[in-house]
C-alpha cells in the first residue's frame, strides 16, 4: 500500500503547496474529484499522470484514466500496456526482467520529458510528450496530451 498512498501524497501536497507546479502522479490514488481540484489553482499545476494496463491495484480505466480526464489542461497521460503497480518501483514478481525494464524505461523517458519541459522550462522536450512520439515508441505505451490553447 505505501506505493498507492506516494501517488496519493504527491496529488494532495501539489492541490496544497504552491511550489509544486510539476506533479508526476504514477499509479496515483486519485480520482476525478481530485482532477477537479486543479482547476484554477494558482498558480497553474501541470499534471502527469501516469498508470499500467495490468494495474489490480490501481485499476487504469478506474482511477488513473478518469484522473487525467479531470483535470485542466495542461495535463498528460501515459498508458503503459501490460505495466503493473509494482513496474513503478524496482521489483515485481510478475513481470519479466524485461517487462520490468521496459515500464521503467518508459516511465523515465516521460516524467524526465515532463520534467525538463515544465521544471526547466526547456521547450525541446515537448517533442517527447505527443501522442506521435509514443506511436514510435512503441504498442506498449499511449500518450494522451491535454494542451493550453493557444490566443
């Protein structure tokens, strides 16, 4: 349970602290009544959301994906196939060694991109957070991106 409650931990301290502007929620405890909560916030919170398809624990379609469609833009979510709870962390008796690897590779590529991106404010790393570079990543991972529009 202490992984589910660090997704929950990270939600409830952003919705609460100011200064974390960047969330990067995986496997997160939170659902759409927490989405709701960064809608006007100030300043603005910028949310990934990220969750496995073989999650038992944090079911995607049940909490991570109805997250993500809660909050405002700008908001993105990734769609590990086959990723599980435990993929996040260093172990997981269900995965492979590989398929360990490979959700981990993942998770890195796109909080590291979200990161850069919205820490470091480093414009070239959007190109790494589009539904385009997941397709070329790979059927293993899908990318969902909520933009500001642009006036």
């Amino acid at each position: 349970m202490q992984a589910t409650l660090g997704g929950f931990a990270v939600v409830h301290a952003s919705l609460a602290d100011p200064s974390l502007t960047a969330v990067v929620a995986l496997a997160a405890l939170a659902g759409s009544a927490d989405g709701q909560a960064f809608h006007g916030l100030r300043p603005q919170r910028v949310v990934l959301v990220a969750g496995g398809t073989s999650d038992a624990t944090i079911p995607f379609d049940l909490i991570p994906a109805p997250l993500f469609a809660a909050l405002p833009a700008p908001a993105f979510l990734v769609k590990i196939v086959g990723g599980t709870h435990s993929g996040f962390t260093d172990m997981d008796g269900r995965l492979s060694a590989g398929q360990l690897a490979r959700q981990q590779a993942l998770t890195r590529r796109y909080a590291t991109a979200f990161l850069e991106r919205y820490l470091a404010r480093d414009r070239r790393f959007a190109r790494f957070l589009t539904p385009g570079d997941a397709a070329v990543e790979g059927a293993d991972v899908e990318l969902t991106a909520r933009e500001q529009s642009r006036r």
